[in-house]
C-alpha cells in the first residue's frame, strides 16, 4: 500500500483534510468515525458504485462500529435533478435521520453534489464525508463545498456551499473507470495548469498517456498536485468572490453545451470542459489576449488527448448562437446578465473577463460554428 497523502483546505473552523492515497475504503471507518457522533452514517451511492465498491466501504465502517444505512441512485447526470434531490432528502428523513449522524457521499461528481446539498438543507444541515470515485470528483468536485443539481435553465444552478468535513480519495477505486470517465477527470487536472501552473502544464503533456492508462505514480502525482492546488484556490475564496472563479476554466461554454445537449450522458461534464477550455484559450487568442501559438497548444494538447475540440462535432449541434448566448447568460458567474469569461494572457495566465464583449463572442461561435 502507497503512503497517503494529506492536503488541507484551511477554512477556519470549517476546514478539513483530503487523505490521498491507496486502500483508503478499507480504512474509511476509523477515519470518519471522529465525524459520527451517533455511530451511524447514510451512504448515497449510485448502482455502478455500489455494485463495484460498496462492499468494501461497508466491512470498512463496521471495523470501526458505524453503522450504516444506504441510499441507492440511478448513475448519470439525470440524477442530479429535483426529483433526485426529494429522493435522497425524503431517504433520510423517512430513516430518522439527525444532526448527529453523518452522511457520506460515495460516487463521482453528481452523488458528490447531490448528497451534499441534500446534507446542507436535511435538518437545517448534517455533516457531510466525501468519498469521491471518478478522477473528476477526485482533483475537482469534492474539494471546496459547491454543491448544487441541475434544472432545464441550466447546470447547477440550485445548490448551496456546504464544505464536507473530511475528503476520502482512494486511487484504488479508478481501476474501475471506464476510458470516457478517466477522460473526463483528466481534463479538471489539466486545468489547473492552465491557471496558473504552466509548468505542471508542461508535465501534463508529457505525462497524460501515463494517467489515462492510470499509471500509479503518474495518477498519485497528478491528484495530489490538482488537490493541492484546488485547496489553496478555495482557502483564498471560499465563495467564488474573486479568483476561486477561475476554476470555472472553460466552464461557461462547458455548461451551455451540456444543457443543449441533454443531460443524458450524450455530453458528459468533463467532455465539454475539454471543449470549452480549447474554446477560452481561441477566444482569447481572437481578442488578443494571448498568442495563436498558445492556443493552438492548448488545442492540440487537449484534441491529442481525446477531446472534441470542434464544437460543430458536439452532441447538440447545430447549435443557435443566440441560444447559446442566453445561456451563458444564465451561468451562475454572470453579473445582472452580463457574460463573465475566464480568459487567458497564456498558459498558465488565467484571469477573470468580467461583462465581456457580446459582439465579440457573437462572431467568435460564428466563425466556429
């Protein structure tokens, strides 16, 4: 077994440890036994999750005396929903869930978002563990306490910040991952670096095909690298006030694309990210910001390592520019309907584009449509 790691997200009285490493599931009960008061904990977890890890999460609490109940989700995006919402909330209400017990969300991003948000409102809000599964939910969704579900007016655009009290990452559980999900996930770690990383940047191209064939020590140094970044972004901005925005990285064209396309797993999260990213850096390139150069790497990189960089090519299209403005209009970073763009001077030069240029973009989608 690898050693574990230990990042910290410094929040004051809320912060918390993320714990990185190898064989963690097993362990999980005595290191969220502090957190349980009651000596009971629900786990939400989807039918893939439980299928393939639930045993072993289960033997790991009750080493440790918790006893567990748990709450079983269909798994995709769809889930994410009001009525997902209602399901789990009414799950724990109905089991005689308090204050004193502890939910644990166990899956990728939309268990992470959807049991925590549940965990923020049930009872006027329970303590929560993240026990992420997916790469994705690993170096991004589980560190930094959005949480929130989907509606037909966009992606995430009812949730809540409730910060877990521990993070669990187990590099052991994305042996399981299919191909398109490791995918999905890489691209949250290369966007790190082209925040602010340039030469983590230069290592992600040299090393990607070592993490998506889920090298271990490629994969341990590329979780704890994204991690550590993501909890020092969060502990400057906890509330997405000022840089913390930045990790929105290709987002806003990212959520635009998702909503249009369904949310049926034709588009998954990670996917248009990897789309919207290689789409900020063009954008920036067409506005002079940054080079060709730049985003032709950037382009380059990301089609090399999987992704659909031609949004003619997405799930969706054709897409209606005007329809797709007003929906980046209802992105949660827009100011009274204004378009907030996370833009670039380079890689690694990420910065925050506030009331951008609607003309600008309007001919930019046109020339890529």
């Amino acid at each position: 077994m690898s050693q574990t790691h230990i990042a910290r997200v410094d929040l004051g009285a809320r912060s918390y440890d993320i714990h990185i490493g190898q064989g963690l599931l097993a362990r999980a009960g005595g290191l969220i036994a502090p957190f349980a008061p009651s000596k009971r904990v629900f786990v939400v977890t989807d039918e893939t999750v439980a299928r393939l890890h639930l045993p072993v999460l289960d033997a790991g609490l009750a080493t440790a005396g918790l006893a567990s109940r748990v709450v079983v989700l269909p798994p995709g995006e769809e889930t994410k929903s009001f009525a997902g919402f209602e399901r789990v909330c009414r799950a724990l209400l109905q089991a005689g869930a308090d204050r004193k017990d502890l939910v644990v969300a166990f899956g990728g991003g939309v268990i992470g978002d959807l049991a925590g948000f549940a965990a923020g409102v049930v009872m006027r809000g329970m303590d929560f563990v993240q026990i992420p599964t997916t790469l994705l939910s690993q170096v991004d969704s589980s560190v930094g306490g959005k949480t929130a579900i989907d509606t037909p007016e966009g992606k995430n655009l009812v949730g809540l910040f409730h910060q877990p009290r521990l993070v669990l990452a187990d590099l052991d559980v994305l042996k399981t991952l299919p191909p398109r999900e490791f995918l999905c996930g890489y691209a949250e770690v290369v966007k790190y670096g082209l925040i602010d990383m340039p030469d983590f940047y230069d290592w992600c191209e040299a090393n990607y095909a070592r993490i998506l064939a889920c090298d271990a020590e490629a994969l341990a140094y590329a979780v704890r690298a994204s991690v550590e970044a993501k909890a020092r972004i969060v502990a400057a901005d906890e509330r997405e006030g000022g840089v913390r925005a930045l990790l929105n990285l290709g987002h806003t064209f990212a959520h635009a694309f998702e909503t249009e396309a369904g949310y049926d797993n034709a588009l998954l999260h990670g996917e248009a990210v990897g789309t919207g990213m290689a789409l900020a850096f063009a954008f920036s390139a067409k506005l002079g910001l940054c080079s060709g150069q730049d985003a032709s790497r950037v382009r380059g990189h990301l089609s090399t390592a999987g992704f659909e960089t031609d949004i003619a090519k997405l799930p969706g299209a054709p897409f209606d520019i005007e329809r797709l403005i007003a929906l980046m209009g209802h992105d949660k970073k827009a100011e009274a309907g204004k378009l907030t763009f996370i833009l670039a001077r380079g890689i690694g030069g990420a910065f925050v584009q506030k009331s951008a240029d609607v003309d600008a973009l309007r001919a930019f989608l046109a020339e890529q449509i």
